[in-house]
C-alpha cells in the first residue's frame, strides 16, 4: 500500500487548487499564499509560471508530475448554473463540467505516491433540494430536482481518492455572499436605486455564508483530520428571503418593499428561477460546528456590513 503524506512534515504545505480563477478560488489561493503555503493553480493553457501546471479535463489530461509531494487538492472547478434558462444543452454541460473534472483529480490522486493528506471537493447546498424547510445537517437525505441530481452524481466522482484512502470531503456550500460576483452583486444595483425586494413571497429559506467565512471553511476542511464526507459551509443562522432582503436594505439604508413575484422569474428563466432564487434550503453546518470552527460571520447583518463597508457602528473586537 503506498505511503499517505505526512501532514506534519513541514510548515509550508502545498496545495492544488482548480478553479483558482473564481470567486472563492481566488481569495483562497490569496489566503493560503499569505499564510506562507505554495498554491499550484490548475490551467486550461500552456502554464506560465512555475506554480501553474496545465490540465484538459475533456481529454482526461493533467500534468501529474508536477504534482508530487502535494498536501492537499481542492477542487473547485464547474459552470455556472445560475446564469440564464437551463437547456438540456446546458445541463448536460453543468454536470460534465462536475464530473468529469472530478473524476480526472480523483484518479489522479489515488496514483499518486505519496498521496496527499486530503481531498477537498465542492458541492453546494442543492443536493438537498429546492423545498427544504426543516433543518437539514449532512445526514439529511438527497432532495428532489435537477440539482440535487447534479451534487449528487459531482460528489460521487470524487470517489476514486476515497478508494485509494485518502480522506475525501465533499463540501456543500450555500450562497456566498460578494459585493463582487454571485446573488447578492446582482442583487446590488437594484436595492441601491430603491427597488428591492423579497421575492417569491419571501418565505423560501436561503443558506448564506460570507466569502471569508467560506475561504476559510474550504482551508479548515483541507487541514482538519476528523472531517470527511458532506460538510455543509454555510453560516449557522440562514434566513428567509424576506428577512434578507429588509436586512440587505437596512445596510444600504434604502427600503426593501418592492416584491418581485415568483410567476415572472417562473416566466423568464423557468426551472432556474425555481431551483436557485425560488428555492427554499435551510441547512446547518453541523460538523463544522462538531470540529469546533468559528465563524467570523453568523449573523447576516454583520456579514453584509462587513462585505460592503457600511458599519453603523464600529464592528466588535
């Protein structure tokens, strides 16, 4: 049996990263470079620098012998599914961009001698469906519809590395909070002008987690030996639509009472609209909690006004 890597080996660790472009990809490789690690960053080019190393997921390519002596990879490669109607074209492209690239860092992995310490691979808050609104932790069941379909066939691609015996987690995040990209920059512009609102009616849960909360969660997971499986990252007290977007107007100081009603985003996006800004997941990060990992943000409101820099009052500590 070949020999795991010792993660106490040495101080600076090394960590593959895919998706390192991306919002929360970019801020971890940030983070782990400030905390004095190398990040090999994962291309779909010809690498320029030393700490790139090319990959072709379509072809099942990846430049393995760069890899060795890794500590970890996390994974956090896939299409957007939150932008415009779902296509069957489009759906099928949302799930090969999840496996495929899955299975390709997987496999890598397990030929791997030494292998790393941990396996980090994204999934998100959909596999537990689009109409949870009891409490769900990771021991919940799969919900139903084409995201739940999604997380769960993208999880299952990470299990080459489980097989070989390299502790494997499958983080399911939930909406990332960034004045910059996601729900709420779109959401932005429009409660800036005074037309927010709830939407849909605003009893839909939303599972929300501030974007240092989750570069940290991803880090947290990679580094902590007793976490394995489906750790859900989002922030321990999620919120009705309507409790967010009262709050998110509170911050901006501009009133929130222009509802957007769930027919015309049923209309103008279809099974998007219903599995992503319709959707109800309430969901807690129990293991996180269990693995003793702190939150700088819990509660929405500080999360927003840590976010956007809109502090009424200096924040505490």
């Amino acid at each position: 049996m070949m020999a795991a890597h010792d993660p106490t080996e040495a101080a600076q660790r090394t960590f593959v990263l895919s998706g390192a472009s991306g919002l929360v990809g970019s801020a971890l490789a940030e983070l782990l470079e400030a905390s004095g690690h190398k990040v090999l960053r994962l291309v779909r080019r010809d690498a320029r620098t030393a700490t790139e190393v090319r990959w072709d997921p379509g072809h099942g390519e990846i430049e393995a012998e760069k890899l060795h002596g890794a500590f970890s990879f996390i994974h956090l490669s896939g299409e957007n599914v939150g932008e415009g109607r779902w296509t069957d074209e489009r759906k099928r492209a949302f799930l090969e961009s999840r496996t495929k690239t899955t299975d390709l860092v997987a496999r890598t992995i397990a030929s791997m001698d030494p292998k790393p310490a941990s396996f980090v691979s994204a999934s998100a808050v959909g596999y537990y469906g689009f109409d949870r609104n009891e409490l769900a932790d990771e021991s919940a069941k799969r919900g139903g519809g084409f995201l739940a379909e999604l997380c769960d066939a993208w999880e299952a691609a990470s299990a080459p590395a489980k097989d070989a015996g390299v502790r494997t987690v499958n983080v399911r995040l939930g909406v990332v909070l960034s004045k910059d990209s996601g729900a709420l920059a779109k959401m932005l512009p429009i409660f800036r002008m005074g037309g927010g609102g709830s939407v849909g009616g605003g009893r839909q849960i939303m599972s929300w987690i501030s974007l240092g909360d989750a570069v940290r969660g991803f880090h947290f997971a990679a580094e902590r030996e007793d976490l394995s499986g489906p750790v859900n990252l989002v922030a321990p007290n999620p919120v009705d639509n309507r409790t967010f977007a009262k709050t998110l107007g509170a911050v901006l100081h501009r009133p929130a009472i222009v509802p957007v009603p769930a027919f015309a985003l049923e209309l103008a996006f279809g099974q998007m609209a219903r599995e992503t800004v319709l959707a109800s997941q309430n969901v807690t990060p129990k293991k996180l909690l269990d693995a003793g990992f702190e939150f700088e943000h819990p509660h929405l409101e500080d999360a927003l006004r840590s976010e956007l820099g809109r502090w009424s009052r200096p924040p505490a500590g």
